[in-house]
C-alpha cells in the first residue's frame, strides 16, 4: 500500500512537473519558488541516510504531496485566469519560510530523539496547508 502511495505522488509530481514545464512564462514566481524548494528539500530527504525510523520516508511522502498540491494549484490558477490576480504576499511569505526552515531541519544532524523528524513531518504537513490557503485565497 505504501509503495503504491509513493508510486501516486511520484507520479503526480512528474505530471504536474511536465504540465509546468510546457509554462512557457513564470506566471506565478511564488508558487514557482515554492515548487523549487520543496523539489530542494525532496533531493536532501532522499540523499539523507535511511536510518530514520521511517520519517524521513514519511516526509518525502509528504513533499511529493506537496509538490502535487503546489503543481495543481498553479494549473487551476492557469485554467481560472488568475496569474493577474494581485499575490498574496503574506501567505507566500510564510510558504518561503516554511520551506527554508524545512531546508534547515533536512541539514541538522539527525540525533534530536526523533523531535528533528517530526519537526519536517509538521512543516511539510504546514506547508500544505499553506498551499490550500492560498488556493482557496484565490478563489479556488
């Protein structure tokens, strides 16, 4: 069941990272970046040792959802014309920072107790709601 998860959100991922790719203009640079960052943070999870009591793999589980999130948004945000739609600076900042401090756990040591671990679980758990937020800001 879980290889079939992660199997879905990698999918999803490499779909909407097509779809975004034939974007021939970045019409949406917050969601863009955000989209960056989390495919940063998924490279550092998967080159990060598995020793991890099964959170790391949890978390990459959680950016590729993200990723998925952030890449639907952006396509609905096309399909609605809503790239002239004034950005919502405060939610966009907040993504920006979730993601930098998600950056900054993924390079900690993982000796913590397994409060690091969590620690991402909860930013990326953050950070998708964060993106929801902003669909739905924007009349999604």
């Amino acid at each position: 069941m879980n290889l079939k998860k992660n199997l879905l959100g990698v999918l999803i991922v490499i779909i909407g990272s097509v779809i975004a790719a034939q974007a021939a203009t970045l019409d949406q640079p917050y969601m863009e970046a955000a989209r960056a960052e989390l495919q940063k943070a998924r490279a550092e999870l998967q080159a990060a040792l598995r020793n991890k009591g099964g959170h790391r793999g949890k978390a990459v589980i959680l950016v590729n959802q993200a990723l998925g999130e952030v890449n639907a948004g952006i396509a609905y945000a096309r399909r609605h014309n809503h790239a002239s739609m004034p950005d919502q600076p405060h939610m966009k900042a907040a993504l920006d920072a979730l993601k930098s401090a998600k950056n900054d756990l993924n390079q900690a040591t993982p000796d913590k107790g397994g409060h690091r671990a969590k620690a991402i679980d909860l930013v990326n758990a953050a950070i998708d709601e964060v993106q929801k937020g902003i669909q739905a800001g924007e009349g999604g």
